[in-house]
C-alpha cells in the first residue's frame, strides 16, 4: 500500500466509499446530498465549530466531559444531564469498544442486553449500529454541540453515519488512534483510512459546512513528553488540511508541571501558526486533557487533580479542557460524578478568567526546548518522506523517528523512555532514535542527574516506573520511600 499526502480525487473517495457503506446495513441510509441539507439546518449554537470561535475570540475555556451509553434514550438523559447540571459547553458521545474494532455483531448483541439487563452493558455509544436515524434523535433533544469521542483505528463508517446524524465534531486520527489503541494495524493503513475521514469532512467543508477535527492529543496518556505529542498533532492536523478540513483542534495532555504545561500550550499555538501558515481559511484551537494517568482511588484527591487541570487549562488559555471524574480510579463514572467533575473544572475556570502566567525565563526556555525538539523531528520526517509528510511518517515510525512512549502498536519503535525532573517536568531518559541534537539531549540528560542526586539514585528505569505510579499514589514526582522518610522525619 503506497500512501501520499496528497487530496483524494472525488472518484477514489466514492470508489472507496461504496464499500465503507455495505459494512454494516446501517450504511445505507447514509446520503451525503440529504446530509448536507440536514446539517445545513443546524443552529450554529449547536455547532462544535461556532462554539469554538467564540471561546477563542473571547478567550475562554470551554468545559467538556466523557460519557456514552448503549441505548438511545438513556444517552439523552445523561447527555442532559451533563448539559444542564454539569454545564458543559460541548458535549460528547463516547463510542463503545465492540465499534472501535468495527464488531458490529457484538455491538448489537450488546444493546440487546442493554435493554434486557435494564442498564448498559456496552462502554459507549454504539452510533454504527443505532444508526443516522439514532444518532440524530440525540442531537435532536440536546441543545448543545456534539463531538465523537472514540479510539477507532478505521473509522470510516462511524464518521459517515454521526456526521450525518448531525455531529459536528470528530476526535481522532491515522496515529493517535492506531498506535495508543492497537496492536497489529499498520501506520500505512491507518493513515489511508483517516484521509477518507477528512477528506468526507472536506467534502462537507466545500457544501458549506462546517465540521471540526481533533487529533487526540494525550497519546498513551501517561509521561508523554511535549515535543511528541506536539509531532503527532501537527502531522495529523496537516494531513487533515490537506483533505480539506478547515477546523482543527490541536491536543496536549496534561504533565502535571505548571511551567512545562502552559509552555506546551502556548508552543503548540506557535507551531501551528507556522505549520499552517499555507492554509489561509484555517481556524486552529487548543485542547488540553486533564491529567490521563492513574488516579488516585480517594475522591477528594481526584477532586484535587481535576482542579489542577484545570487550572492549567485555564492559565495556559486552552481553548477547551477534557475533564475527568473522581471515579476515574474505579471505571466508567456516573452522571453525577461525571457532572461534579464538570462542576469543579467550571469553578477554577471562571476564577482564573483574567490570570494567565506571567511571562518568565523558565516559561520561556521550555516553550524553547520544546519548539526545537518538535522542529527537529518534523524536520526529518519530512526528510524521510523527501518531502511527502504521509511516507515520512511511515518511514519515521520503522526509524523510531517519532516514537510514542508505552504504545501497544508493533509498528512503534517504543525505544524513547521519558521521566519526570526533580520539578516533575517530563524528560527524555532515553531519547531512543528521536532525531536530537546533541544540546537537546544533555539538556534532559542534566535535569534527570539533578533528580537523581536529589534522591540519592541514579537516573533509571525504576523512576519511570515510580513515575507512572505517583500521581495515584499521591504525588507527583515518584520519590524513593527512603527519600519521604527522611523528609517527613526532618519536619
Ligand atoms: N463514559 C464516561 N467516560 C468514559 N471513558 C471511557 N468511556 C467512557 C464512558 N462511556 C473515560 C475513561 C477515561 C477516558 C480515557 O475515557 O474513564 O477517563
């Protein structure tokens, strides 16, 4: 499979299509031309897009949440509920597992027992199987936009159906959806599935409408370095544009250190300006996850890292913030738990409206760092590809050249280890095969010794992972026991 970034004809789109829509029976009830006229008719106060604007323009953050079901009208009531309780600005639809990997069969099955059982039985929104039909009564009863929220490497179908069902949003992409969530599927393929994603977006965007898309940002979730997931953004958001979408959202997961967050923030906003300084009809915005790691079990601490979400969202002027439940430790939350997360977001969002962080050397020598170490690896990339971004990529991936830390996928190098500093910035203990200059490397290399005669260790693997482990375990930084011993005693 030879893959380019290069638009799709109107031709292989349809070609392509015909086949994408016999994957399920559902896929025929899906007309483009009926669709466009249907999503003509929705108010722009029910568009993800609009929405958007006006926070960027005003300089807010939006709030939203997590949160699908198996059937229809037990989705409503919890999409209302989080809209009218919890006041989200934008409301999700999380999709289901069995419909990540196109199961179908089992999807269905599972809304049978759903409806036998009383209560869900599936992990999300089954949208292939409930169908256009299905997905617009849910649009229908809410007032406020809808996004799809998923982790579905081939994602064809699902886009079909929901944007014709009337949403106005799609998360995802040919990496952040492939190398996170799966094993034995090959970045070729995935990136050729996502380009008929966004090029069918495209195809709305040339009818007038406007539909957004969001790479999904945090990647694996935990100790993913800045400057790769600011990579796998800008690569994914130029393969977007070049299929014709006009709207993206650029994600970054929260770290945890204020100084290195806000600066990843505002250094994906001056990447992106550069990087899509081509495509003049573009809006760009931001979305920051709250903290995707392990949480702790004890609620009001979870309430205490969803707040310092948020507040990182809020002073490093995200355009929108994800946000998590005190559930999170146990599994999928309730709608209440789900509505105080919101609830808790919301409150140090509108405290810190007029703050943001003021501009200081630190704030500066990482927005640094982690612009050249983006500009590195993108530079090589497109080396690799000799100026084609999508067989770059392909190449940067068997290189190792953009690697993601802890992915399942084989198609992933899976060579780089990052670790937090004694401040609890996350680092590049091993770079692995990430095209670094050497200024780069012993930049992170000296702030992990620093750690590490801190805590009277070597740098090693077993700060990884007591890193990975801290934030659950109440902390930041995974410190020795010894170390919080002595500390404790001192006190
Ligand atoms: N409802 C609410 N949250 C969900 N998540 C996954 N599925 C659902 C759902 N159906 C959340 C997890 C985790 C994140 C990756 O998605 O709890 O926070």
């Amino acid at each position: 499979m030879k893959i380019e970034n290069k638009k799709w004809s109107l031709e292989k789109f349809n070609q392509i299509r015909e086949e994408v829509l016999k994957q399920w029976p559902t896929g025929q009830d899906v007309d483009l031309e009926e669709a466009i006229e249907y999503q003509k008719n929705i108010e722009p106060k029910k568009r993800v897009t609009a929405k958007l604007k006006e926070a960027k323009e005003s300089g807010i953050t939006l709030i939203q949440p997590r949160a699908g079901v198996a059937l229809i009208d037990k989705h409503i009531e919890l999409l209302r509920f989080l809209q009218d309780e919890g006041k989200a600005d934008i409301l999700p639809t999380t999709i289901d597992s069995y419909t990540r990997q196109n199961n179908y069969e089992d999807a269905e099955a599972g809304i049978k027992e759903s409806r036998e059982e009383k209560r869900s039985m599936l992990n999300g929104f089954p949208a292939v199987n409930h169908g256009v039909q299905g997905c617009r009564e849910v649009v229908e009863a809410l007032a406020s936009p809808l996004q799809v929220r998923h982790g579905t490497p081939d994602a064809r179908l699902l886009a079909e159906i929901t944007l014709a069902g009337g949403f106005t949003d799609f998360e995802g992409g040919g990496i952040s959806y492939n190398i996170p969530y799966a094993k034995e599927v090959s970045i070729e393929r995935t990136i050729y599935d996502w380009q008929y994603v966004d090029r069918l977006v495209g195809l709305y965007e040339e009818n007038g409408i406007s539909i957004n898309r969001e790479p999904f940002g945090p990647l694996t979730g935990t100790l993913v370095p800045p400057s790769v997931s600011h990579t796998v953004a800008l690569v994914e958001g130029l393969l977007a544009a070049e299929q014709g979408v006009k709207n993206l959202t650029l994600g970054y997961g929260q770290c945890g250190n204020l100084v290195q967050d806000v600066a990843a923030l505002e250094s994906l906003r001056e990447l992106a300006a550069e990087y899509f300084a081509d495509f003049k009809d573009i809006m760009l915005t931001t979305v920051f996850h709250q903290w995707m790691g392990g949480f702790p079990q004890d609620e009001a601490q979870a309430f205490a890292v969803i707040s310092w979400g948020a507040s990182t969202a809020a002073l490093g002027n995200a355009t929108k913030v994800i946000t998590k439940t005190t559930h999170e430790a146990l599994g999928i939350p309730t709608k209440e738990a789900n509505a105080e997360g919101l609830k808790a977001s919301k409150q140090v969002i509108n405290m810190l409206r007029d703050q943001s962080l003021a501009s200081n050397d630190k704030l500066e020598k990482e927005k640094e760092m982690i612009k050249k170490e983006t500009k590195q690896i993108m530079d090589h990339v497109l080396e690799l590809g000799k100026g084609d971004l999508a067989q770059g990529v392909v190449k940067a991936f068997k290189a190792g050249v953009i690697d993601i830390p802890f992915a399942p996928s084989r198609f992933n190098a899976g060579k780089i280890l990052p670790a937090r500093d004694n401040e609890g910035a996350v680092r590049y203990l091993d770079h692995g095969n990430l095209p670094f200059t050497e200024e780069i490397v012993k930049f992170h290399q000296k702030k992990l010794e620093d750690r590490g005669k801190d805590e009277g260790r070597e740098a090693s693997f077993q700060m990884v992972i007591d890193d990975i482990y801290a934030v659950g375990q109440g902390e930041l930084v995974g410190r020795p026991k010894k170390n919080k011993k002595e500390e404790n005693s001192c006190k």
